[in-house]
C-alpha cells in the first residue's frame, strides 16, 4: 500500500485536485441541508411563499447540481490517476524485463510474468478509482459537517465527534477477524471453484471410460460446498455492516434525542438548528461508512501491487552494450572465452570456469547430456545474457564493448523452438532483414531454407495468418522459418541448436543442407544431437555439469577422453537394438 | 436476450431465496424511507408543541424503522448471495449437462485451449445477473410504487413528480448510456487481447526479437497496446462515472422540484406545512433505492453476452445432438467381450477449414488380434486415424468398420467402452491416484491398482498420493504411465496408444511394452509410436506421410527394403538424447 500511496503523492496536481474538490463537496452538503432547511422553516413555520424564495431555491438548485458536478470530479480524477500509474507500472516491468529477459524464460515462468503485467497492473486500479478518493473524501467531508454542526449547536458536535471513532474501531476488528477467516477459506474456495474447470478438461477421458454422467453430482456438490465457505466469509463481513449500521444509528439516536428534547421540553433550539442537525448527520455517518467499503476495495490492489513489485524488484544481471563497432566485415569474428561462469544466483552455477576458442568459419559442436550447460552456453554466446564471471572477447576485445546492433547484425540463431510472431508468415520470416526486405528476397530464403514448397500450398500463400490466433506450424516447419530468417539475414556466427528428436526425412535432409550452406560464409556453432553432426565438426565443446570437460575433435576425444567415449558407445549401443 | 431466458429459468429454481431477496429488500428500502419520512415528521411536529405522545410514538417508530432497516439489510445480503451461488451452481450443473453429449467433438472445433477457462469465466461472471441484474430492479420498483402510493395520500402532485423521477433515474436514463455502451465491451475485450498478444511475445519471444533486433520495435507496439488498452479502460470508467453522476443530478433534480411544488402547496394551503419535511426527506431518501440502476446497464450488458458466448457454444451443435437423440435406437452396440477387426477403406478426411487432406484415401485392415505400429513424422496423420476411431471426427470420405459395421452406425459410448484409449496428453483429475485410477472401474481392488502401478513402473507410488490439477505434480513420463496403468485396469480389448511413452525411459519403455504385449496378447492393438525402437514385435508396422500410407511391413521387412522407414531409423541412430 506504501508504493501506491507514493505513487498517488507524486501525481501533485491530481491530488490538489481531489483535495479542492472534496472541501467544496463538503461544502455543497451543508449548503443543501442548509437551503433545505431554510426553505422548509420559512415556508412552514413563518408562512412565506415559494416566490420569496427564489434565491434560496436558485441556490439549492445549484448546490444539488454542483454536489453531482464535484462527485464526478473526484471520480474522474480517482480514473485519470488509475491510467497514469497504470502507464508507469506497465513502463518500468518492460524495462525490468527487457534488462533481465532470458532469466525468466530459463527459469519458465514468462506465464507468471505475462499475467503480472496484465492482470496484477489491472487490479491496482481499484486502489485510485476506490480507495484514494473516497479517502480524501472521508477526511474533508465529516470535518466540514462537524464544523458546520458545531457552529449551530456544539452539543450536536460533540456528540458526533465522540461516536465517530467507533466506525472505524469496528471496521478494524471486524476487517482483522474476516481476513484471517476469508484466508482460512482461501485454499478450500480454489479447490472448490476449480473443480468445475478441472471436470471440463477431463470430460473427454471421462467420456473414454464412460464415467462423465457421474460427474453431475460432483459438480454440484462442490459448487455447493463453494457457497457454504464462501457464504461463512461473506457473514461475516454483513455482520461487519450490522454492526457499523447499528453504532451509526445509535449514535443517529442519541443525536435525535437531544435535539428533540432541547426544541421540545427545554425550547433551547431552534426548529431550524434541529432540523439542519439532523439533515446532516446522516450524511456525516455515510460518508464515514463509505471508507469501509473503499479500503476493502483497495485491499484487493495492495496485493497486486505487491506482485508487481516483487518482480520489479528481483535481481538483475544486466547486459549493457559499448560503443565499438566490429572490425573486419569479410571474416567472421574470432570468439574466445576466458574463465566465463554464470549462475542463475543462489550460488549454484549453471557453467563454471569456460574457456575456449572459436576461430572464424569453423564448425563448433557443442555436446554433453542434459543440464551440462549447452543452451546457457549458447546464451553467453550470443550475448543475451552476461557472465557471472569471466568475459568473452571477439576480436580482442570484451564482447559488451561493442554496440549492441554491430554484434547482433552478426548473429543468427536458430533455436529448437523458434518464436512464431502472430502476423503473416512472409512477416515472420521478415523478421530475420531489415525493413526493407523485398517480397523476392524472402521467397528466395523460404526456398534455400526449404519450405516455399509448402507455403505456395497453402490457400494464401506467404500470406497465411500464423501464431496466436493463425494456423499452427509444427517443429520441423517452425525450424525452417527460423532458416529462411537466417538465410534473409547471412549472419558471420550461426548458433544452431539441434532438434532432440528425430524429424521427418525432409526437414531432416534440408537441416543439413541448409547448415553447410550457412557455413560458407559463416562459423557455425551446434548444440548437437547427431553423430554426423558431431564427427563433422572442427572443433567439439565437450561439457558436464557446468564445466568444459575436453575439447578438440572426435577423434581427439574418442581416445582421449573416457566419459565421452563411453557416451558414444551407449549411443552405438543403443542403435543395435 | 434469448439466451438469459435460460438463465432466467435457472434464477427461478431457487424461489424461496430470490422471494425472500427481494422481501427484505423491499422491507429495507421501505425501512429507510420511513425512518427518514418519520425523522422529517417528527422535527416540524416538534416544532408546532405537540401532544407528548405524538412525539413518543414517533420517536418509537423511529427505533423501529432503524433496527429493521439494519436487520433486512443484513438478511437481503444474506438471501440475494445465497440465491447467487446457488444458481451459480446450477448454471454449471446445466451447462455441463449441455456440453457433456457434444464431447469430445466440441473441443476439436474450437481449437484454442482457452475456451474452457473462458466458459468458466462466463459462468462466474453471470452470478453478477441475479445479484445487479435481476432482482434490483424489482425491489426499486415496489420500493418506489409503495412510497408513490403513500405520497399520493398527502399530494398527487408530489407523486407524480415521483413517478416521473423513477422512470428518469430508473428507465429512460440507464436505458439511455446501455444503448451508448454496447460496442465498449467488446472493444476492451480486442484491446485487451492485442496487449495480452503483444506481451506473450515479447517475453516468449524474447530471443528471436533481440537477435533479429526487432526487440525495440516490440516494445513500441507493447506500450502502444498498452496506453490505447488503458485509455479505453479510463474512457468506459469515466462513462460510467458520468452515468452515475447524471443519474445522481436527476434525482436530486426531482427532489428540488418536490420541494418547490411542496412549497408551493404549503402557501397556497392544500398541504399541512407539518408534511414537508416528510416529503422532502421522502424523496432524498427514495432515490437511494434507483442507485443500482447506475450499474445495471453494463451488469446487463456483461450477463448477456456471457450468456450468449456460453450458450452458442453448446447451443450451435444442437441439431447434431438432436439428430442423434432421433433415431438412437438404430445405433448398434458391439460386444466389447471380443477382440475387435477394423477396416478403414478408401477413407479421407480434412479438418475444418482446411483444404489439405489430413487423411488422403487411405486403406488399411486391423484384424482381430493384431498389433500394429504407425510412425510417421508430426502431421502425417497418424492421430488423426486414431480420431476417427474414436469418433471424434467422421471421416470425409470412405468408410470406417468395426466388426464389419460402419462406425457411424455404433453408438459412441459402445465404442468408448470397447477401448483402451492413451492420448498424447491425458487428462488427470485433483484427488489422489486412486480416485484417478478408479475412473477405470468402480469395483477395483486396491489390490489390482498396485498390481497395475508396479506394471507401469511407478511401485514407488501409494494409493493415497495426491495429485494436483492436471497431474502438475507428476513427470510427464509418470503421468503416461499411470494412464497406461488406468487402461491396464479398465480391460478393454481395443488398445489405441498415441505416442504412450514418448517420456518414459528406453528400458522403463520396454518393460511397460511386455506388460502391455502380454494383456493385449489376444486383443487387437495399435499403437502410434515416435520412437522406431521395440517395434520387431509388431505384426505389421505403418509409415505414413502426408496423410499417405507410404509403406507397411514387418520391421525386417521394412529394413531390408531400405526405403523411407530404413532412413528414418537411420537418423534415429546417430541422434544423441
């Protein structure tokens, strides 16, 4: 709730806003009551008609529409700062994630992310439509009514001054018993409400084993149960209300009593004081109620906001670029590693201690069992994410020196699940040149990379809507446009992570291909997952767990290094079977 | 419109809950305007020295009203909540009686995953229909026609500026921003998808916008989806505000005119001056009861397109089901007793809105007892054979037999009960493995489950152990092999095995195969298989591609004639995993 409070104090003029319109709306609810009151007391008790009262009722008039006028007012402001902070949120989580980006893929939770930014950034909006507002009102409208009661009758105002702080007191206990209560209940209602959902998903199996009429009774049962806890909750908090209806009436009461008896038996006051007393207490006590309601709506934002500010706040390794720009244009840059580590924090190392050359147009594989390293490799690699520890110099000098679009004009990547974009797939395929690729430069790299065939099938051709909402491509057909991106762009350093699986014959085939014709003008390196991959190579990274266990060629490795020659022949052995 | 009847339908199996809502509404509204009715009275009685028990009566009256306002207050929030979730619950029970006879089909027409969290989006979102939309409107009406009659007792003119004010505030102006609001809900919805859009990519991504550089013009389309995303949110909150503030102005409009005709009344002597106050306070008070209309447009709004979405997506299959429910008894069953023969001849199929047959005139026999393996790249088809056994598509073209009768002529829950079906993603339930295993049968023993675990491998599990929503607490290796040991136990002699253990081990693989060979020994089998391993058992093996049987033979068969299948196993040897 701090940050949120902060944010609304930044918003200077919002807030002058809010602070002038809920002091003239306090304002405008004495002046109604006082007009009323005039014109009731001067009409019934001196017998004055409607026509002497024009200006009184003018001025009721004005008073009514302008209590309309500024509610509106402070609504609207309570609105415009929502969007403002929305803005600045939604702002600072893309640059937090665009400095720590591939930290969240690698760890999996880009789902988690999409939805802070969608739904936590969207919930924080009740904090400034509900709760500040309604806050700022609640602390100007029962001081201007206290001082206009006092000002007619002290008795009145002392009274309300004493019974004011039980509203709160009781919203505070009741508020305290209820989160505890509604927090006991929380695991039982996901459960219960999830239920459904969880029978939906299920409902084809439980069509194969013919068991989807039984669920009915589940389904309600659990919908049942769902009412009951939320129900217990939910009395609670209507109690809450009882409760705060009944001090407020008692203290309405107390007020009535007073009044009356003073007009009555004592003749102390006049009918216009007791009226005008009791026009405005209610109003006194509402506008103190309606705190309640809107702190219970803003409670909802607090836990928002402390999402959003918990992945604002995470750690960061971040990637800053230099200035220099790459030498030799002709030849692919030399890349060596030297002592490069990186860890994922929490002391434990994702690679320890690599160093490693890669000359220009050599063809590097890269090989070792799962979780020894290969894709965090590729990553440092290509500069997406920085070393922990170490550095990683091309041509002689730290990567990071460079500037960022001088090094990533050099890179092609073409990783086992490339990134469909929702647009057309000639768009998609765009995405590897620059703006000004032409629609012949792009049919050009779709056929080096093997899928034209299968594009110009299709009823729209280049055309054809894929990604989110379009037609879904499989693997193979997913690594092909990353292919034809590459070949658009003619990168000097290819990284190539090799598919786990075996693929069809066809893309199996144009993989191939495609690579050696990459490598022309280019040095590859491979995550490989195939032996001709692996003997064909200048140069194989062998990792384990983290560290770079050998590197030299296949055959180098073959007798030299035991642990890789005995995968290999767990490999060979297995094609006997 | 149409599509709330039902809903309608569904409010009004919970009579006594929605009478007794609307009860204490009424006794609430009634209670506040009288408590401020009898506050008005009281003050100018006080004014003019009256009989003292004129004063004490009313001062009782005043008690009264204010304890029963509290009181039905309390018990309308407990009814109308009560009512809500219990129709809540309905609605689901109904829903799932509708969807349930069109699935599995269903699910395949409308491909993206999300629809069954939107329906229950839906779902929940129409509880809001009773609660803002329903029985508020009903309440203000006898709240407001009551007070109009008691009025009516004391001035016609005051009532029927009363009746005027109620259809304003009630009728013509909420009427009035409903028409204006109808396009916003669906625009917010479409901008809220383009950010949600924007934002998956961006972090899913990630990697191929930062190499191609196309991260920054990512970002620009980010916030811009974001700021429009966010106006249009400020633009409808500031409509809704300006609706509540219009509708606030009108009624407190209404009560001035109430005041200036009341006064008018006084002076020219047909109403006692006694009575103004009362009628004054009457309607500042009656009005409150005409807030919820502020809301109810979008409520409305909200409740029937939620209905509409939900229903056009069990209502659109209707004359599928209808047709089937026709003639059900022509449907044949099949005797699940006996090991099943399948003949598909010269069947094609296309999904949807496609043109590219997924099945191109294919012909194949799987005699009773046999095993055969289908392989094939991703896309050959090879699921979509298994789809049209299952019936969860027709074929196009051709004909499928089992037992030497057409398929569509066999009731789907007779071929449902003859198989053993395992999908590439099966679906498990929250509870424990038992409960998930007891799908298969009600009568198993505990003992048969263990026997089927040890089978499968997982011996380590217990009975007791839970499972989360979709098993996310199991592998994915794990959660195929407790789906194999639920059709283990459910026995049917049908075995349909897509990809069964694309996550299972080679050797945990093999073992699980000898269990299954050995049930199935009698029992016709065919299994989709990614792996080209362990299939020399296989009476015959299928390859297809491109919806095309392109070969068939046994595995030595296959291998000695060095086509497509050889090749394929060729690859498989020199992948590393």
């Amino acid at each position: 709730m701090k940050k949120l409070k902060e944010k609304a104090q930044a918003q200077k003029k919002h807030r002058a806003i809010l602070l002038f319109s809920s002091l003239l709306l306090g304002a405008m609810i004495v002046a109604q009551a006082y007009f009323i009151v005039t014109i009731v007391d001067r009409i019934f008790l001196q017998g004055a008609s409607v026509s002497e009262l024009l200006p009184e009722f003018g001025g009721l008039l004005l008073v009514l529409l302008g209590r309309g006028l500024f509610t509106y007012i402070n609504g609207r402001t309570g609105v415009r700062m929502a969007s403002i902070v929305k803005k600045e949120f939604r702002a600072e989580l893309l640059a937090k994630f665009r400095r720590n980006p591939m930290q969240a893929s690698l760890k999996g939770q880009s789902g988690e992310k999409v939805s802070v930014m969608m739904d936590s950034i969207d919930e924080i909006e009740a904090f400034y439509t509900k709760y500040y507002p309604q806050m700022i009102q609640t602390t100007f409208v029962p001081i201007i009514i206290l001082i206009a009661v006092f000002s007619v009758n002290w008795v009145s105002g002392l009274t309300m001054v004493i019974t004011a702080p039980f509203i709160p007191i009781f919203m505070i206990i009741i508020g305290q018993k209820t989160q505890k209560k509604s927090e006991e209940q929380m695991e039982k209602l996901a459960a219960f409400s999830g239920r459904f959902l969880d029978t939906l998903q299920g409902l084809s199996t439980l069509k194969y084993f013919g068991r989807s009429k039984e669920q009915l009774e589940g389904i309600r049962e659990s919908s049942i149960n769902y009412r009951e806890a939320t129900m217990d909750v939910l009395k609670i908090a209507f109690l809450s209300t009882l409760m705060m209806e009944f001090v407020s009436m008692l203290s309405m009461a107390i007020i009535a009593l007073e009044v009356g008896l003073r007009l009555v038996i004592y003749n102390q006051l006049s009918f216009f004081t007791a009226f005008f007393v009791l026009v405005l207490a209610p109003e006194y006590y509402t506008s103190l109620k309606e705190l309640g309601s809107a702190f219970h709506a803003g409670r909802g934002s607090t836990g928002a906001a402390n999402r959003v500010t918990s992945e604002l706040e995470q750690e960061e390794q971040p990637v800053e670029w230099g200035d220099n720009r790459l030498l030799g244009s002709d030849s692919p840059p030399s890349i060596e590693f030297k002592r490069v580590g990186f860890t994922y924090g929490e002391g434990s190392f994702a690679l320890k201690e690599i160093s490693a050359e890669i000359a220009p147009f050599k063809e590097v594989a890269i090989v070792g069992k799962s979780g020894a390293g290969k894709t965090t490799f590729l990553h440092l690699l290509s500069g997406l994410v920085s070393p922990s520890e170490g550095e990683i110099i091309v041509d002689g000098r730290p990567i990071f020196s460079y500037q960022e679009s001088a090094w990533f004009d050099q890179i092609g990547y073409i990783s086992q699940n490339p990134y469909l974009f929702s647009g057309t797939i000639a768009e998609n395929i765009a995405v590897g040149g620059t703006s000004q690729s032409t629609r012949a430069e792009i049919v050009i790299a779709s056929e080096k990379a093997g899928i034209a065939e299968l594009v110009e099938g299709l009823d729209d051709g280049y055309d054809t809507f894929v990604g989110e909402g379009g037609r879904g491509l499989s693997g193979g057909e997913k690594q092909r446009v990353a292919l034809a991106r590459a070949f658009l762009k003619m990168p000097s350093v290819v990284i190539f992570d090799e598919p786990t699986v075996g693929l069809d014959l066809q893309t199996e085939r144009i993989l191939q291909r495609s690579i050696k014709e990459l490598a022309k003008g280019s040095t590859i390196i491979t995550v490989a997952h195939r032996l001709h991959t692996i003997k064909n190579a200048d140069q194989i990274l062998f990792l384990a767990e983290g560290s770079l266990v050998a590197s030299g060629t296949h055959e180098d490795l073959v007798t030299q290094v035991p642990e890789y020659a005995e995968m290999v022949a767990v490999q060979q052995g297995g094609d006997a079977s | 419109m149409k599509e709330l009847g039902i809903v309608v339908k569904l409010v009004m199996k919970e009579k006594k809950d929605v009478f007794y809502s609307i009860l204490f509404g009424f006794l609430a509204g009634m209670a506040t305007v009288s408590l401020f009715a009898n506050s008005g009275y009281l003050i100018s009685k006080a004014a003019v020295t009256p009989p003292l028990y004129v004063l004490t009566v009313s001062i009782a009256l005043l008690k009264l009203f204010s304890v029963t306002r509290a009181l039905t207050r309390y018990a309308e929030r407990y009814y109308s909540h009560r009512a809500t979730f219990t129709i809540l619950s309905n609605l689901r029970v109904h829903f799932f009686e509708r969807l349930e006879p069109l699935v599995p089909g269903i699910f395949q027409k409308y491909r993206s995953g999300d629809l069954l969290s939107r329906i229950v989006g839906d779902v929940e979102s129409l509880q809001n229909f009773f609660l803002r939309v329903y029985y508020p409107p009903i309440v203000m009406i006898i709240v407001f026609l009551s007070t109009i009659a008691f009025t009516m007792y004391f001035s016609v003119e005051v009532a029927i500026v009363l009746i005027l004010g109620l259809i304003l505030t009630g009728v013509i102006v909420p009427g009035w921003f409903a028409w204006k609001r109808k396009n916003i809900e669906s625009k917010l919805r479409v901008q809220r998808g383009e950010l949600s859009t924007e934002t998956t990519e961006f972090l899913y991504g990630f990697l191929d916008l930062k190499i191609h550089q196309k991260q920054k013009e990512k970002e620009q389309q980010l916030t811009n989806a974001s700021n429009s995303y966010i106006e249009e949110q400020e633009r409808d909150g500031v409509r809704g505000l300006f609706n509540h503030s219009v509708n606030q102005m009108v009624s407190l409009t209404v009560s001035w005119f109430i005041l200036v005709i009341g006064g008018y009344l006084v002076s020219a002597g047909q109403l006692d001056g006694v009575f103004l106050a009362m009628l004054v306070m009457i309607s500042l008070t009656v009005f409150e009861n005409s807030t919820p209309m502020a809301v109810f447009p979008s409520h409305y709004e909200d409740s029937r397109l939620a209905a509409s979405r939900l229903f056009s997506v069990v209502g659109g299959q209707k004359q599928d089901t209808n047709k089937s429910s026709e003639k059900p008894k022509e449907l044949k069953q099949l005797d699940n007793r006996d090991a099943w023969t399948i003949e598909m001849e010269n069947v094609s199929f296309a999904f949807p809105d496609e043109k590219r047959l997924a099945l191109d005139n294919v012909s194949l026999n799987f005699p009773a007892g046999s095993k055969t393996a289908i392989v094939g790249p991703s896309g050959s088809g090879k699921s979509t054979l298994l789809q049209l056994l299952l019936k969860v598509y027709e074929a196009s073209k051709g004909n499928v037999r089992l037992q030497g009768e057409s398929i569509d002529q066999i009731e789907n829950k007779s071929v449902w009960k003859g198989t053993n079906i395992v999908l590439q993603h099966n679906h498990f339930f929250y509870g424990t493995i038992r409960d998930n295993l007891l799908i298969a049968g009600d009568e198993l023993t505990d003992e048969a489950m263990l026997q089927a675990l040890g089978k499968v491998q997982l011996g380590k599990f217990a009975l007791d152990d839970r499972v989360l929503e979709h098993g996310q607490n199991l592998s994915g290796g794990e959660k195929q092999r407790l789906a194999i040991a639920r059709v283990i136990l459910k026995g049917s002699r049908l075995w349909l095995l897509d990809e069964p253990t694309s996550s299972v081990d080679a050797l945990t693989e093999s073992i699980i195969f000898q269990h299954l060979l050995e049930q199935a020994k009698e029992d016709t089998l065919i299994l989709i298989s990614h792996r080209l391993t362990g299939l020399e058992q296989m009476d015959r093996i299928i390859v297809m591609e491109h919806g095309k049987m392109i070969e068939s033979g046994t595995f030595s068969e296959l291998m000695d004639k060095k086509g497509y299948f050889y090749e394929m196993k060729q690859i498989e040897k020199s992948v590393f995993t």
